[in-house]
C-alpha cells in the first residue's frame, strides 16, 4: 500500500505527474493494485503508456501524447511504466532527429522529454532491480560497421601472448621471473597456463615489452621505436611523445593502432589484470575429466538465473 499512498500525495504538491516505476514482471500485478485503491474512491485514472523504437509516431501523435500526459497531471492520474520504456521515450526522440530530416518529431519528442523532467516525479518500486545496469537500453544509429582498429587489435593481442608464453617458457630459471608461476604448459598453439603472484611483476612486463620493441618484432618504424616505449611503459609520457603518437599518418594507422592498443594491455595493466585477478574459476559446459555434471552460464562466474545446483553422489 505504500506505491499508492506516495502515488495520492505527490499530486498534492503540485499539478505533477506520478510516474510508479516497476520491473516489468510486475507490471500487471503493480496495474491491478492502483486500480483497486486510487480508482474508487479516490477518482484517480491509471494511465499506462508503453514505448519503444518500433512505434510508430507522428508529430500528431507526439501531439496528442503531450496533451494526455499534461491532462492526467491536472487530474491526479497515476503514470504506470517500466524503466526500459522510459529510455525508449528519451531515445526515441534522439534517434528521430538523428533519422527524420525534417525534426518534427524529434524536436517535440525531446520537448515532452523537457516537460516531463519539471512536472513529473518518480516512485520507483524494486529500486535495486530498476536501476540496475542491466535495464540499459542502447538504440543503434546508422549502418553497421566494425569496430575500432579491427581485426588488428585481436591480432595484436594474439602476438602478444604468443611472444610473452615464448619469454616466459626460454626465461623460466631467471630470478626476475619468480613471480610468475606457469601451472601448466599447453600444446603448440595454446597460452600456457600462468599465475602471477605480485604486482612486482609489473617491471618485468615493461622488460618484455621493451626488449620486443627494440627488436623490432612489431615493425614499428626506427623513429617512433624509442617513442613508442615511453608511450607504452610510462603512466604519463611527454606531450612530444604523445603528439607523435597522434600525428601518425593515415598510411601508419596500423602503427598508431598497434602503439595504443600495446599501452593499454601493458601500460594500462590489463594484461597484469587479467593473469593475476581474473582467474577462470568455472568451466564452462561438459567436462568428462572433471565431473559428469554440466552447469549453463551467462558468463564467466555467472551462472544463468534458473541455474539448479546439485552436488553428484
């Protein structure tokens, strides 16, 4: 009975409209409520307005919208909907002006967005699930097109852990390399299995990278080369250094592109991340060699919501 209470009272504030804010799952048991409280008595209509991209809406139904929502705010209604649909209404606007050459739409769907921002307030039912990141919603523009600096930059990170396992396998008996454990050496072709054990570690992934470098096993022009292992190894390289980077022409875009994704995989630390905090600690599937058992999973340490465990006898 709160959803109601606070739904009645906003109205007292002002002519305003109650938006309550529900998961979806709840939508029609949240529906069913308002109505038998607010719809009585208390003359309350419930107004429940779904959105997204596949409606379709003209400037007279844009309109019309408008007109609705500002009367349901002079008679007290209550604005049922669900967080995706609230996005869709935010986005929908952006994506026709993006879209429409003419803007009709757009502009006044990003006006009703404006009016809504001062004369609506929110009441947000399960706030935990609704603002969850996973509510997200991303509207595509445009054609599609590949990703930056692809397929480089998966051929970068494949050189990369290729060159790094050769290091680690003809280095094992040096003491720089101590804090590297290799668990398990795989056949050709497959990373070894590798633990690092301290952050220590971090000087002689700049050693790696700086000897690779030098040696020029990234075809890096000799001009950039003493450039290009300052911009990689130092958390802040000159400005000099970094208007060079930047200034690489667009026949060595492969250069620039091999430049900056070799700084965030060491310089950046994910590549020290990766081997030291992120653990696979599930396998994925069907595993004869490890149990009979097999769980599905979203992800890596994510196992699916209807995921029943069971511990084998």
């Amino acid at each position: 009975m709160i959803v109601p209470i606070l739904a009645t009272t906003v109205r007292e504030i002002g002519e305003v409209v109650s938006r309550v804010i529900v998961p979806r799952a709840q939508t029609k048991q949240q529906f069913q409520i308002l109505r038998r409280t607010l719809t009585g008595l208390c003359n309350r209509p419930i107004v429940y307005l779904p959105f997204n991209r596949q409606v379709p809406i003209d400037a007279e139904s844009a309109t019309t919208i408008r007109a609705y929502l500002e009367r349901c705010g002079k008679s007290g209604g209550v604005w049922l909907c669900e967080p995706e649909q609230i996005l869709s209404l935010k986005l929908l606007g952006l994506d026709r002006i993006i879209c429409d050459s003419q803007q009709t739409v757009g502009g006044q769907l990003v006006d009703l967005q404006r009016w809504l921002h001062q004369n609506s307030r929110d009441i947000l039912d399960e706030s935990d699930e609704v603002l969850h990141t996973r509510q997200q919603v991303i509207y595509t523009v445009g054609e599609q097109g590949d990703l930056d600096g692809a397929p480089l930059r998966w051929e970068i990170v494949q050189r990369l852990l290729a060159l790094f396992a050769k290091h680690l396998l003809e280095h094992t008996s040096e003491e720089s390399l101590s804090n590297f454990l290799i668990e398990e050496t795989k056949k050709t072709g497959a990373f070894p299995h590798v633990r690092i054990q301290s952050y220590d570690s971090r000087q002689e992934l700049h050693r790696f990278i700086i000897k690779s470098l030098e040696d020029n096993e990234w075809a890096l022009p000799q001009h950039l080369r003493r450039m290009a292992i300052e911009f990689v190894t130092t958390e802040t390289p000159s400005q000099s250094t970094q208007n060079a980077i930047i200034a690489c022409s667009e026949d060595e875009i492969r250069v620039r592109q091999t430049i900056l994704c070799l700084r965030g995989l060491i310089g950046a630390d994910i590549l020290l991340n990766g081997l030291m905090e992120k653990r696979w600690r599930v396998h994925y599937g069907l595993d004869l060699k490890r149990s009979p058992l097999a769980v599905p999973f979203r992800a890596k340490d994510c196992p699916s919501a209807r995921s029943e465990f069971a511990i084998p006898t």
